[in-house]
C-alpha cells in the first residue's frame, strides 16, 4: 500500500508540472520562461525522483535480507524444537518400558488379597454407619502450611549463604554463579518452588543489580559473593585411578559447568589413547565415571541442557575450552615434522597425564606463551607437583632428549 501510494504522488506532481510548464508555453501564466530553462528544471526534478527511487530501492532490498534472515533463524528454531520433543519422548518411552509384568499367578493372588481388603472395608464402614459418633474433621490452615513451607526455606538459604558465601557492603556476585554453587551445596536438583523461593530471598536480602563480568552486564546481587572454591582430589599421586586423573587434567569444575555422559566418555577414551593407556568396553569405561562422579561432592548427577543435546550428565563439569581447541587442530592438520612430543608427567610416579604434537600445542592448552613453555622444558622447571619433557618417538622406541628433574 505504501509504494503504491508513493507512486500516485509522484505521478500526481510530474503532471502538475507538465500542466504548469504548457500554461507558461502557451503564455496563460504571468511567468513566459524559455523553454531551456523549463528543461533544466524538469531534469533537475528528474534527477531529485531517481535519487529518492534509489534510497528506496536499497531500503527494500535491506529489508528483504532481513526478512530471509529470520526466515532461516525461524527454520533453525523449529528443527531444534523439534529434536527436543523426541528427545523427551524417547525418554518418557524408555521410562515406560522399565514397567515390570507380572506373571499370572502373581496378578491372580494380587486380586484375592484385594477382594478380601474390600470386605473388610465395607464391614469397617457399615459399623461406622451405625455407630452415631461424629468426629469433626480437622481443619486444615493454608497459611500456617505456607508459613512453615517459608521459614523451612529461609533457614535453608541462610545456612547455605554463611557457608558457601561472604557477606560485605563492598561484593557482588552472578546470579547463575549463586544458582549453580547453590545446586551442588545441596546436592540435589531442586524444584521450581525452591529456586523461585531462593530468587525470592536474595531479592529481598541483596541488591538485584547489573555488574560487569567478562566485559558483560550481567545480572548479579550487591552484598554477596561465594567463597573460594577448592576442588581437591581423592587419592594421593602414587594411588591415583585414571579417573581422577582425567577429570583433573582434562576437565574443570566450576558452579556453572555441565557435561552428558557421552561426551565425557568419549573424551575419556581419547584421553586414554592419547597418554597409551588400554580402553576397556564402554560400559565398564562409563561405570568408572560414574562411580567416581555419584560419590564426589563437585557434582550432581541429573538430566541436563547442553549445546550437544539433553540427556542424562552432571552439573558442576565441563571439559577445558583449551583442551577442545587443542583436539579440535589436532583433528585439522599434524603440523609435526620434528618427531619430538611434549609430555607432561607427575614427578613423584612419572605418570604420564598428558601429551601435544608440539609446544605451540603444549603452550594452547596449558594457557601459556610457547617460549615460556619452551623455558619450562629447557630449564626442567617444576610446577605444582608435575612438569614436562620432550620426547623424540622412532618406528620402534622412545627417546627422552629433556631429562627428568629430581623432586
């Protein structure tokens, strides 16, 4: 409607103009212009229609890009739409095929015991029909149940707030962060009722106020902030399982990370490869996991979101970013000509806990810059209880060329 409104007008002035210039031709006008200058001012009109064409021209061809633009985001978000509603009804369908069936003298005896129960009952209510006593049903108080539901809560919140966090004027601190730490200091997944009523608390005890995290705005609380986190490990260096020892070289904990199970054992199995280490059978691969993981305060097992998909996981893991940049160049290209791999090894066993192509490679995951990393190697600096050597493999043996510095 509006273009062609728009091309009415412009229609309606050229014949304006048209109708102006002959009467100034013919001379019914006051004005008798030469006809060169009436040219020159109906290219100069001209020129003012094509210009305005042309801006709407190219506001139209932006607004189509737009429009095929969400056009394909919309296509996008029907396709996931989509993969979560089977993903969510393949679990309600292996829900359902865990109902156990009974044998038929089983279900036979089941319904003998239930006919009997019901005689009794009838004969339980026809004596209560003749007896004349009434009893008062109690009365049941919504508010007190939802007072005591509170207060159940708030005690809750305060206990987890004076052990997990700092209370100061001068601190604040996300609110996933609190969510997160909040999830696995329980230790359980809570319902929605408990989350909107820990939102609720914090609403009222803290300030709500956007901060700066990570360069963003983020949604967090004034007056609060969680204590250091410490994540430390089960078993000493020299009774250390492989489990432990890829869930801390190769994952990190944190209040926000969550994993499924399957990209967690098909890292392991990498990992595993990478450090010649023999892989067992999935199964007994990923009960190890998660034997270690039911049992470890950092985590909690539960169904969760992730950007490779919903299924069962933990909150409170994830892989290390670097790790994956790492096995994704890895993956890409082989860039080693030399022959020499980095190696990292605990010092007191000499357990070999991880292994790169190259030192650019060894320095990416590990966070640094490739000459410290080359520094680390060349002066056999230990770091924490660890540290790394260069070795040169052959077809048919290993050689070490940094040796291994004393503890």
């Amino acid at each position: 409607m509006d273009e062609t409104e728009n091309t009415n007008k412009y229609s309606d002035y050229i014949n304006s103009l048209f109708d102006k210039y002959l009467k100034d031709i013919i001379g019914e006008g006051k004005r008798k212009p030469s006809i060169e200058v009436l040219v020159k001012i109906m290219e100069m009109d001209i020129t003012l229609l094509q210009s305005e064409n042309k801006i709407l021209k190219n506001q139209f061809e932006t607004m189509e890009r737009e429009c095929t633009n969400l056009k394909i985001e919309n296509y996008r978000l029907q396709e996931t739409v989509t993969e979560h509603h089977h993903l969510i009804k393949s679990f309600y369908e292996e829900e359902n095929s865990y109902n156990v069936i009974l044998p038929t003298n089983q279900i036979s005896d089941e319904k003998e015991n239930d006919k009997m129960v019901l005689s009794r009952h009838e004969k339980n209510k026809e004596e209560k029909d003749n007896d004349e006593t009434v009893f008062p049903e109690p009365e049941i108080n919504e508010k007190e149940e939802t007072n005591h539901t509170s207060s159940k809560f708030t005690a809750m919140f305060n206990e987890f707030v004076s052990a997990e966090c700092i209370v100061r004027s001068d601190v604040y601190e996300s609110s996933v962060q609190l969510e997160g730490r909040f999830r696995l200091w329980k230790q359980t997944k809570p319902k929605k009722e408990i989350f909107h009523a820990f939102k609720s608390y914090m609403d009222t005890r803290f300030q709500p106020k956007r901060m700066p995290i990570n360069k963003q705005n983020a949604h967090c609380y004034v007056g609060i902030k969680l204590r250091e986190a410490e994540y430390k490990k089960k078993f000493s260096s020299s009774d250390a399982q492989p489990v432990e020892t890829f869930l801390f070289q190769m994952c990190k904990f944190s209040d926000t990370g969550k994993i499924l199970n399957s990209v967690l054992l098909r890292e392991y199995k990498k990992w595993k490869q990478s450090v010649h280490r023999e892989c067992a059978p999935d199964e007994v691969e990923l009960k190890e996991l998660k034997g270690y993981l039911n049992a470890c305060p950092y985590a909690l097992k539960a169904t969760v979101w992730t950007e490779h998909g919903v299924n069962e996981g933990y909150y409170g893991l994830s892989l290390m970013e670097d790790y994956i940049k790492q096995t994704e160049q890895v993956q890409k290209s082989n860039k080693n000509t030399t022959g020499k791999v980095v190696e990292k090894r605990e010092i007191k066993t000499n357990e070999l806990i991880g292994t790169w192509d190259s030192i650019a490679d060894a320095a990416i995951s590990e966070n640094v810059c490739a000459a410290k990393m080359s520094r680390y190697i060349r002066e056999k600096k230990q770091i924490g209880d660890y540290h790394f050597i260069t070795v040169i493999h052959n077809a048919n043996s290993a050689t070490t060329t940094s040796a291994i510095s004393n503890p």
